[in-house]
C-alpha cells in the first residue's frame, strides 16, 4: 500500500519546489468523500452490470500495486515528477 507521495516541480527559473504528501493522513480526511465515491462506484457497476465485488477487488490490487511508480511530465522548460512510495 503506498505510503508517500512525493511531488517535485522543477520551474524554468529559481529553485525546484519538493512537496511530501503522506496518503494514510490525506485518505482519513477525506473518508467522506472517499465512502460517496464507493457507493456511486457501486451504483454505476450495478447499472452497467458489473460485479461489484470484482470491481472493488480490482481496484485494490492496482492500488496495492502503486508503490515504486513515477510520473515524469516535461512542458516546454518547466518539469513535473511525481513518485509514489
């Protein structure tokens, strides 16, 4: 399960920008919204006739399988990467 969420930003002038986000703390705050999410999720597999249990099974496992993951994105001079831990 990732734990860390590093953000570094890299601005065509000046000093790069390095943020840390630990996900334990973010998903605790934002619970609420994540329990709606679940339950339109589950809504929209029951209208498309997906099985629920397969779906939310399959979501887990790409999430579980996100730690070591990096994002690198280049726009003209200024960069984005994001790795997850």
């Amino acid at each position: 399960m990732p734990q860390l969420l590093t953000v570094r930003v890299k601005p065509p002038k000046g000093r790069p920008i390095r943020i840390w986000l630990p996900v334990l703390p973010i998903a605790a705050v934002l619970s609420p919204f994540l329990l709606l999410a679940a339950l339109a999720a589950a809504i929209a597999c029951l209208v498309y006739r997906v099985r629920v249990t397969r779906a939310f099974g399959a979501t887990w496992r790409l999430f579980c399988a996100l730690p070591g993951t990096q994002f690198d994105v280049r726009e003209g001079r200024t960069a984005v990467l994001v790795s997850i831990r």
